[in-house]
C-alpha cells in the first residue's frame, strides 16, 4: 500500500542515511545511560535501556539494508519518526514520568522530520511530539508544574518543526526553479539539449516503429541580426518556436532549442515516410506565416530541416545526431529552404 507524497521523505536516500545516524546515534547515548545507571525521575531501568539499545541497533541495520525508495513508499521513514515518539512516551510513562533526556529525544524526532519529511508528514511529527511531551510531563508532575513546563516544551517542539518545514519549504523551491531554468530555454519557452538527449535515449529503446530526428536551422540568421538587429533575431526563434509547437502533439514530440538558431524535434514512434512528410508540412508552415519586425514589415523566414531516423535494432544516440547534422547541411548545400533526409 502506497502512502500519499505529502507524507513521505523529500530525499529517500537521504533520509534513510540520517535514520541510520540518528539511531546509532540514539544507541550510543542509551549505551551510556545503561552504564551509568538511571540518574533522574522517569529514567528507565537499566533492562529496558539496554533493550532499547539493542533494539537501536537492530533497527539501523534495517534501514541499511532495505531499499529506500521502497521504504518510502509504504511511509517508513514517516513511520519510523512516529514508533519512534511513541517508544519515548511509553517508556516515560512506564517508568513513572519524564526527565530531560526524554525530552531530548523527542527533540531529535522533531528534527529529523523537519529535514526529510514534507510538509505534512513533518507537521504531523512535530505535533505527535508535543503530545508525547505533553502525556509526559503531566503524569509526573503537577498540573501547575506540567502547564508551565509544557507551554515552553510545546512552544520549542512546534517553533522548531514550523521552522524547520518552511526552510525546507523554500529550499525545494528554489531546487525546483533551478531545474526548470536548466531543462527550459528561457527565450524560447522549448526544452533544453539536455531534456531532449534523455528523451531520445528513452525513445530509441521503446519505439518499435522507429525513432524520427529534424534539426531546423534558420536560413541566413546572421543576416536577420545584422540588417533588423538582435531583437528581431530573437523574435524569429520565438516565431518560429509558437510554429512549431503548434505543428506537433506534446505526446509523441519533444521540441528543443539546441542553441542559437538550431531547433531539434523529436518526434517518437515515427516512421521514415512520416518524419520526411511532417518536416514538409513544417517548412510549409514556416512559410506561410511570415514574421512581423519590430517595424512593422513582414519578413518571409526561411529554413532547412535534416531528417535522421533509426530503428529500435541499430538505433544510437551520437549516430542519430550525425545523421540529422549532415542531412541539414545537405539542405543547406542545396540552396536552403528544402528538407534533405538521411537515416542512422
């Protein structure tokens, strides 16, 4: 059974690796309270501390060994935290109340759900925390005494997995915007080189009608800086990108800027004899939309399009590539404007 994202780790990996940590961690500390013996109210016996430094240990040997992702996906690590407050609470409660080392622990909970967990399953963690303090605190003290010292405990606990949540909150979303700005060409609005190799690695393995490449290059583009300016250079690879996207179905087309005035289409599942027609229908598209300069003149934009395409049994990246770049330079060698087709 799968649990819901906001309850589980951001990171897996990461998450299990401190789990680990924390819990021998946790072993070393019941280590030394077994051997020093019960020095408070609410301390356990030395049997149950050394139970639970076994139990420390066992656990962290688990979570070495099983797979994270899997772990994750059953809320493990959410469950972890939450056995874990529940441990404490028990055995402060069993033991006839709480000291300050069980409250420490509870504290370790409380960070280690603000690092790894999401928002949600964080949140939950902490407030679980405050109870168990809580349950802790005033079944060994007064009430007067309890309220005082849980309004403080509980005000730390929840300031800290507040705190802890939204800076981590805000973390993913500057990792989030700083992968988008590497997968999306800003000007353009298409996909990266980056995005569209992962792309085609992924479509050349599956696609049992073969796998398509176009590599479209803006004929005399220098010309367009020079003669209009650079602003108009740029409105030509956004008109010519708005074409594009309109001419292909984002289910079976990636479309990517490789850089300067070169655009790459992927098109997955594609025959030879339907990646040579969609390249035609492209280069008419192109050009029955002319480009409107800053100054108002229409300007008739002109491409060339290599076609490259390969099977699933001799498809290779590098060699897809190769074949796209010469037969786009075999249009260009043409006389520009045309489709050439060449097949890897």
């Amino acid at each position: 059974m799968r649990i819901p994202s906001s309850l589980r780790a951001r990171d897996p990996r990461a998450a299990a690796r401190t789990a680990v940590i924390v819990l021998l961690v946790c072993a070393a500390m019941m280590g030394l309270v077994g051997l020093l013996g019960p020095s408070a109210a609410g301390d356990a016996s030395r049997g149950v501390v050394w139970a639970c430094f076994a139990g420390l240990l066992l656990a962290a040997g688990g979570l070495h060994r099983i797979s994270a992702a899997r772990l994750d996906r059953v809320g493990g690590f959410l469950a972890l935290a939450v056995v874990g407050v529940t441990v404490l609470c028990t055995l402060a409660v069993s033991a006839g109340g709480t000291s300050t080392r069980a409250q420490a622990f509870l504290v370790f909970v409380v960070l280690y759900a603000g690092f790894h967990l999401r928002t949600v399953g964080a949140l939950l963690v902490t407030l679980l925390s405050v109870v168990a303090g809580g349950i802790m605190l005033f079944t060994s003290h007064t009430v007067e005494s309890a309220l005082s010292d849980f309004v403080f405990f509980g005000t730390m606990l929840g300031v800290t997995g507040t705190l802890l949540a939204r800076s981590t909150n805000s973390q993913d979303r500057l990792v989030r915007a700083l992968k988008q700005q590497a997968d999306i060409d800003t000007l353009t609005g298409l996909v990266t080189r980056r995005v569209l190799d992962q792309a085609l690695t992924t479509a050349l393995s599956r696609s049992d009608d073969g796998t398509a490449l176009l590599l479209v290059d803006v004929d005399e583009f220098k010309t367009i800086n020079d003669r209009h300016g650079h602003l108009a250079g740029d409105d030509a690879l956004v008109h010519l990108a708005t074409i594009i996207k309109r001419q292909v179905r984002a289910s079976d087309a990636v479309v990517s800027r490789m850089g300067g005035d070169e655009v790459a289409v992927l098109l997955r599942s594609c025959s030879r004899e339907a990646a040579v027609h969609r390249a035609e229908q492209l280069l008419d598209a192109v050009r029955g939309e002319p480009l409107v300069l800053p100054d108002g003149t229409l300007y008739g934009l002109s491409i060339s399009l290599g076609v490259a395409h390969a099977d699933r049994t001799t498809g290779d990246l590098r060699a897809l590539y190769a074949a796209a770049d010469d037969a786009l330079y075999t249009a260009k060698r043409a006389g520009r404007g045309r489709v050439a087709a060449a097949f890897a």
